[in-house]
C-alpha cells in the first residue's frame, strides 16, 4: 500500500520503541526507578501479534494506539504502523512487558486515509491483560468495530444499564489450562437466560451436533461471550458458527445467519489465538422504544410551585411507567438567570453550560423537617401560583431563592463541611467556582455584561482566588451557589436514579451555544467570537431566519485544548441523563453566523464556508458589479413596494439621495442594529415598527456579503432570488447568479463541511458513553446523514419536514432504524395547531399520507391525531417520541380546549415568553383510565 504523510510521521519500528522503553518498564511495571536501571530481557516480554480482518482502498493505511507506551500512549501520532498482509487482512508484532502498571491495556485500530484524516475503531472493549497470559506469544484476531454499526447503541449505558439489565444472563466458565484458543463474540439483544453458544466442523465443537453446542461464558461486567477451547490437534482450516441457545428449556434456538466463519491457520507452539469475532450475525434492529418530551418547568402536579420541578419528575415516571414508556425527554435544564425578569425563561440561553436551573429546586425537599414551619408561610403563594395557566418565571424563581437563602444561613456552614459536599465540589470545581463568582458579580453591580463591571471585568483566576477564600467578604455570598447547586444536583440525581428504578431513562438536551454575558464567556473568552451572533437561515418557521444571540465558538481555539470545554460538557450531561440530544448538530459542521450590526438571522452566512472570489464569477460569464451586488439596492421602486404612501417620509428621514436612481442609506442608519437602537423608544407604535421593518429589509435587500472587506471574497445572501435587487436584474444574470448560488450553497461546501464535522464529533462522542441524538433539522447539508451514520448518532425524522426536497412529508416507514420519529418539537405546533395552520398542506396529507378521501376536517379531531401518532409508533425508527401535547389529543375528555395553547416556542419571536404547563396535573392524567389503558395498547401492539 502507498505511505501517506501520516505513516512517515507515526511510523517507528517496534525495535526502536523498545530500545527507548526499556528504561521505563520499570514505571510501566509500577516498580520503584532507580538510577541505574536492570536490563529487560526478551523473557520479560510477550509477543503480540496483533491481525486486523480489514479491507483497505489505496492510499489507506492501518496503525495501533492504545494506553501503553509501546503503543503510543493514546497518541495517534505515536501510533504502531500495521503491515499490509492481504486483501483482507493487515498485521503487526509488539513486544509489550508481561507486567505494566495498566490493569488493562486498552487499544483501537486506527485508518489513516490518504488525504491524512483518521478514523478509529469504536469502542474501548479491546484490551490486554497480559498478566494473565501463560504463553510466550499471544495471537489476536480481531475485527473493526463501525462506530455506525446497530449493536453499538446497545452498550451505551441506557440500555446496559436500565434498558436491557433485566435480559442479561451471567453465565460462568473454569478456564482452560490448557487453552490454544478464545473465542470472544458480543450479541446484545438476547432474551432473558439467553446465550451465545458456539458448534463447528471440528471435533472439540462436536461437528456441528445441535444437541452438543457448546454453551460461551459471560461475566457481569462485560460484554463478551467468551469458550476457550484446546484446538492443538484438529485440523485446519475449521469452519463454526454461533447461536442462540436457551438455557432454562436447554435447546438451541437458532444458528446466526450468513456464511460459517473460517479459521484458518493452526495453532503454533507455545501461542495463545484469542479471536475476537465482532458480533453475532442476527437481526440487530428489533428493539424499538417509545418516549415523551417535555420541559421540566411544563409538568404540573398537586405540589408544584408554579412551575415543573425535579421532584416532579417522579410522578411523570410513575405515568410513563404506566403507559409502557421508556424514555423521558427533556428541554436544556442550566440556569439562565440573566436579568431576574421573564425574559431568562429562555432554556436555550444559559449563563453556565454546567449549573442547573434554581427554577427547578423543590423547597420541599430542602426544607425537610426542620424549615418545615417557614415552608408552611409560602403555602398560599404556592397554591396560587399553581393555579396559574403558565409558568409566572420570575415570581416563582425570587420566592425559591429567598427562601433558599433562609435556609443557607441557617445551616449552609454545616452542609458545606460534608464530605458528600466536599466530593461534589472537587468534581466540578472548575465550573462551580467561576459560575459562582459570576452570579455573585452579576447581582453585586446589576447585570450580565461583565465589560461593563467597575471590577473583574476580565476573569483573573488570582483575583478570583481571593474572592472566594473562606474568611473573605465575599465569600459567604458566593459560597450560597455552590449550596444552591448542590441541592439541585440531589434532587436531580435521586430523580433519575428513580427512573432508573422503574426502566426510564432520562434524555437531555446539550444546546449549541451559550448566553452571550455567561460565566462560560467570561472564564474563557478565547473560546468564542464574541463578535458574531449564532443563529439560523431563513425557513419556513421564521421567514427572516432566525438570530439566538449567542456567540459563535472560536473552533480552532478549541480544538488547540482538545475540545477539553466540550468534552467537559459532555461528561456533565453524563452525570444526570442516559442519553441526549445535541441541540443544532449542524453547528459541528458549520454554524449561520450574523455581524453584530445585525438583528435578523437573513444578514449571516455558513462559518466555516469556502468564499467565492472574482474568479468565481468570472467563470461563469457574470460581469461584477460590486455596488450593485453588495450594497443595498434602493430605488423608488424599491421604496414603493416596502412602505406605499410612507415612502417620502422614509426618504427624508434616513436616505440621502445617490443622483443616480438610487438611494442609500445614511450613516446613522446603515445596520439594522442602529435602526433597532433609534426606534427602541417607539415600540408600542405599530406605524413606526412597520418603518422599522421595512428598513431592515432595505438593509437585507443584497446578493453578496463581502467575506473580509477588501472586495475579492464574498458569501452569497441566502434566498437572493426573492430579494428586490435580484429581481431587478435582467433575467440571464439572474439564471447565471441562480446557477453560482446552488453551486456555492449545495455542492461546493459538502465535503469542506464533513472534514469539520469529522475534526469534532468523534472525540466528543469518546467521551461519554451515553446514547447521543442529533438535532439535525433545517437546512441540512449531503454529508450530514453519511457522517452520523458513520458515527452511530442518532438522526431525528419529523413527519412535516422532509429532508428531501422533492417531498411533501417523510414517510415514517423509510426512518432509519438510528433514528427518533416525532410529530413535533417544542419549535413548531403541535399535531393539532399545524392542523389549523396550511389548509392545502393539510388537504394534501388528509388523502395522500392518512389515505383518506374526500375534504379534511376542519380542525384535528381525535382519531386524526390518533393516526398520526400511531404512524410514529410502528415506524422502523428506534425511538418514536412525542410531545405530551401530541399524545393527549388523542383523547376528547384530555385534549386542552385551544391548541394554539400547546405550542412551547415560536422560533420567528426572539423575545418568546416561555411558560407553558400542562393544562392538567399528572395526578389527573394518571386517574384517566381509558386513555392510559389505550396508549399503552397501542405502544404494546407496536413493539415498543
């Protein structure tokens, strides 16, 4: 095979490694080094003998890494070269110390391509124990384990550890003494007193007798099926297959489908084969679940406080339990608090990526028996605040701080002193700390934006350090968050451990950014463009697209630290949730990224993204015109078609006249953010927020961004074809600019976006081992599917929101199996209020998508939205989710009276107000019978 770049800089000779170890064999060992070190003889070494069943394409290349300095020490670039042996096969020999510190040495297979980008095995379940090794050589077979491959999201800790606990069957086995060979193999979705078992066309596999399997063995811990057997005197090749045998009724139950799997070289002396089959050949997509989304502070019971909380949780367990469900699915749950008003209701804009919300605090719970009387003085407000059709935000948050506070002076000191605490501080320090400091400073000087601080503007960690030191002034004040977290992180903690208790898992939502005055930006501003603003391009649920405020990340600033803020985010989630969904998944490919002059999402463009220049251009014959494609294209035409009658006044007040037909904008006046600053006073006067609106169209009304200022490279303005400035142009340059836009948005950027994606994603998901879901709606790039896919990330599939451009809805049967179905998200309506929404979309899916004849009814009635739920349900996907919303319409007596009331969020509004609540207690919905007994029917009937 050729040498790439890669080989020639990983590629070391396993002598030379050797030679450079030996003097440290005694580390590895965990013996004590002296100055003068005892040579290591070969006797002291096993060789590894290391064979990788791969098929490779030129240019490629195969290397080893794992936790041992012979092998890299976790380095991909100190990776051990493998050698070419076959079409299918690839090799390496290392010599690697019969003792090291390592209780296991862990390793991956790593494929180098030739452009240089890598690729490594999934998993951290190929491992050495070489203590346990008697033989002098040890011969591994092994098998690349796809990261996209079904059975991996079996082993995530969802299903190991709730999901498919109650199917495992431990199985123990003697070791053989006498052992030439192992055989290791992973089959996940057995059936309760299930195993692997192994027959073949040899005599120690009692040729193929199926009433002789030979059953493997499985330890708790693991999940490997394992038999050793003695194969020194059969002949070779040897041909076997494994299967499903029963052990309660001792029969086989069926043989893995495909091919017999061949071994073909015969043991040699003194060597022990260990082959590692990958998994079992059987159907690997059977197993389907069914889950509920909803945002904390939207579930309502007799006990809340006005709002969701995470004791709350365990009543919509006990319901979901009920009903057959598997999965509890919630919004971001991080504090938010950034002006103490309504506006914080936002969960998507947090001032910490790792604090939880105080929202979600139950007094009840803090209060115990001891503050049980001052709790007593807040039932009243409790009640009447739980009364309220929505969440009163700010009322509910001051009244739980206040009484936090109560209970923080009276016994914070003591609470603080305990090692439990003391443990959860040490774990999360690096956040905790800061993120209280910030709240202490943001409440001390009375807002967020740490630039305008009189002190600490910048984080210092010397500074810091003297803030928080026990004695100082400060520090009792800042010393109340690290109590406030606490308590929210027990109250959360005992919240999932109950789901876990009754086979729920808990799904979390990781947002793409952060608040853009958080302690996250504040501690490190490196990581982040606080110049830009994140958000979305136009679509069809916020026509102007869409601009969240947060700042864009500085990614190469991140990668430089190794991602440690992401994977540090990503081990936070795994303290709480089993599995979560990444908000945006498409920012790891490219984030829409909007100037700070800026207020609508329509003025950003794709970051990354390969400019086009006046080369570009002049390829396809296009004559450019820097004015006229770059600046704002204002005529009286123009002018007539935004504001009619109100055109004079617009002129006079905010143009100045070009002498050329055209118009331009004055200075004060030439971003939509001082348009936004002159009429800030005037926002209740419906007349001049239309002028406001019609000028920001004035300044969206473009075809190019000028990438850097100096003329040569540029961005296309999305949707340029319905903007009066293409329309102005004669028609063949508007086809030959229509043809440059397709290519610059749809082709051009694909693979330039993979790369990115592929720079980021697979070390993320190394560090956890949760089942992660990818938000991947919008405007979806051709290579997004193929990486998730390649990833074993979970894609999410909405019936209204095709992927394909050629389709009015998604066909639920054509869902990936690696996929979670859903009618709605908390972005858009629900299954009932979308029905009121587009009459001719509605007409459409009534007779082509529920096969229905004839017109639709006018509103959603119940076996309508019965249907379409039940479509989700007997998908292939491996999760259908609902809102609780959409699963409540199915019901005339539970349903709420307007749906235009469910709906959580609307995109388009940057100032929604979020406080939706259930319209009814989950004590309620529990006591309705009918409705719980036929959800869990048709959950029972789907296989779910």
């Amino acid at each position: 095979m050729a040498t790439t770049k890669k080989t020639i800089a990983v590629k070391k000779t396993v002598t030379e490694k050797k030679a450079t170890a030996e003097n440290k064999v005694a580390t590895a060992s965990g013996k004590k080094v002296s100055r003068k070190v005892k040579p290591v003889s070969d006797a002291d070494f096993i060789s590894v003998q290391f064979q990788l069943k791969y098929h490779t394409e030129f240019g490629q290349n195969l290397f080893i890494v794992g936790n041992h300095i012979l092998l890299g020490n976790g380095d991909i670039a100190n990776a051990i070269p493998m050698q070419y042996l076959n079409e299918q096969a690839w090799t390496a020999t290392v010599q690697l110390p019969k003792t090291v510190a390592e209780e296991k040495i862990i390793y991956n297979y790593v494929l180098v391509n030739g452009d240089g980008s890598t690729v490594v095995d999934w998993g951290t379940d190929k491992f050495l124990e070489l203590q346990k090794i008697q033989a002098p050589t040890l011969h591994l077979l092994d098998t690349w384990n796809h990261a996209g491959y079904f059975e991996n999201a079996f082993y995530t800790e969802p299903f190991q550890q709730v999901l498919l606990k109650q199917n495992e069957t431990v199985v123990k086995t003697k070791p053989l003494k006498s052992a030439t060979h192992i055989f290791k193999v992973k089959s996940p979705l057995l059936n309760k007193d299930e195993v692997i078992c192994l027959t073949g066309s040899f005599k120690a596999a009692n040729n193929w007798d199926a009433d002789a399997v030979l059953c493997m063995g499985k330890e708790a811990d693991s999940p490997y099926f394992e038999l050793q057997l003695n194969l020194s005197k059969e002949q070779f090749p040897i041909a076997y297959k494994y299967g499903v045998y029963n052990t309660k009724t001792k029969k086989l139950i069926q043989f893995e489908s495909g091919d017999n799997r061949i071994l073909q070289a015969a043991p040699e002396t003194k060597q022990l084969t260990v082959v590692q089959d990958g998994f079992v050949y059987l159907p690997n997509h059977t197993w389907k679940g069914a889950g509920v989304s909803i945002p904390v502070f939207s579930i309502r019971t007799h006990d809340s406080f006005g709002v969701g909380e995470f004791a709350d949780l365990k009543k919509m367990i006990d319901w979901g339990e009920s009903v057959g469900l598997k999965m509890i699915q919630l919004l971001p749950i991080n504090d938010t608090t950034a002006t103490h008003t309504n506006k914080d209701s936002y969960p998507y804009a947090a001032i910490s990526a790792f604090a939880l919300h105080p929202l979600y605090l139950n007094l009840k719970a803090l209060a115990g028996k001891k503050f049980a009387a001052a709790l007593k003085k807040l039932e009243a407000t409790r009640q009447e605040l739980n009364q309220l059709s929505t969440v009163a935000y700010a009322d509910v948050l001051n009244h739980k701080i206040e009484f936090a506070k109560k209970v923080y002076n009276a016994v914070g000191a003591e609470v603080l002193a305990q090692d439990d605490f003391k443990n959860f501080f040490e774990e999360n320090k690096d956040w905790l700390t800061p993120y209280a400091v910030f709240c202490y400073l943001r409440d001390k000087y009375g807002s967020v934006d740490f630039a305008t601080w009189p002190t600490y503007a910048q984080y210092d960690e010397k500074q810091i350090a003297k803030l928080v030191k026990e004695g100082s002034k400060s520090h009792l004040e800042i010393a109340f968050h690290y109590f406030l977290q606490y308590q929210l992180h027990l109250q959360l903690k005992d919240a999932t451990a109950y789901a876990h208790r009754k086979g729920i898992i808990i799904k979390g939502d990781i947002a793409i950014g952060v608040y853009r005055y958080g302690a996250d930006t504040w501690q490190h501003p490196h990581l982040f463009h606080m110049d830009f603003q994140a958000g979305a391009p136009p679509d069809d649920f916020a026509v102007k697209g869409q601009n969240w405020g947060f700042p864009t990340y500085n990614w190469q600033s991140m990668q430089d630290s190794g991602f440690a803020w992401w994977k540090q985010r990503f081990e936070q989630m795994g303290r709480y949730f089993d599995a979560f969904r990444i908000d945006h998944i498409l920012g790891f490919f490219r984030i829409w990224s909007i100037p700070m002059g800026a207020v609508e999402g329509i003025m950003g463009h794709f970051v990354p993204a390969i400019p086009l220049t006046l080369h570009s251009f002049a390829e396809k014959g296009i004559w450019f015109d820097y004015e006229r494609y770059t600046k704002p294209y204002i005529t009286d035409a123009v002018l007539w078609e935004i504001f009619g009658y109100d055109n004079e006044l617009v002129k006079s007040l905010f143009l100045t006249d070009s002498k050329n037909g055209q118009y331009q904008l004055k200075e004060t006046f030439d971003t939509q953010r001082k348009i936004e600053s002159h009429f800030a006073s005037l926002e209740n006067d419906a007349q001049h927020q239309k002028i406001k609106q019609g000028l920001y169209s004035l300044i969206s009304n473009i075809i190019l961004f000028d990438a850097n200022g100096d003329g040569q490279q540029f961005h296309f303005r999305f949707g340029i074809e319905n903007t009066p400035s293409f329309k102005a142009l004669e028609f063949g340059t508007q086809q030959q600019l229509k043809e440059l836009y397709v290519h610059y948005f749809y082709k051009m950027q694909d693979d330039f976006w993979k790369k990115e994606a592929y720079q980021k994603l697979p070390s993320l998901k190394r560090v956890t081992n949760m089942l992660i879901c990818g938000e991947d709606l919008g405007m979806v790039p051709g290579c997004v599917p193929e990486v998730m896919q390649q990833l074993g990330l979970l894609s999410l599939e909405i019936q209204r929101m095709p992927k394909n451009p050629e389709r009015a809805f998604f066909h639920l049967n054509d869902a990936p199996y690696l996929s979670v179905v859903t009618p709605s998200t908390h972005d858009m309506s629900t299954i009932r209020g979308w029905w009121e929404e587009d009459r001719t979309s509605i007409q459409q899916f009534y007779n082509q998508e529920l096969g229905q004849w004839g017109d639709a009814p006018a509103y959603c009635e119940a076996w309508i939205n019965k249907a379409v739920v039940l479509q989700h349900l007997f998908s292939p996907a491996m999760w259908a989710v609902f809102q609780l919303q959409d699963l409540m319409g199915m019901h005339e007596q539970i349903r709420r009276e307007n749906p235009l009331d469910e709906q959580i969020n609307v995109p388009a509004n940057p100032n929604h107000f979020w406080c939706y609540r259930m319209h009814l207690p989950v004590e309620t919905l529990q006591e309705t019978k009918a409705f719980n007994e036929e959800l869990k029917s048709y959950i029972h009937q789907s296989g779910r």
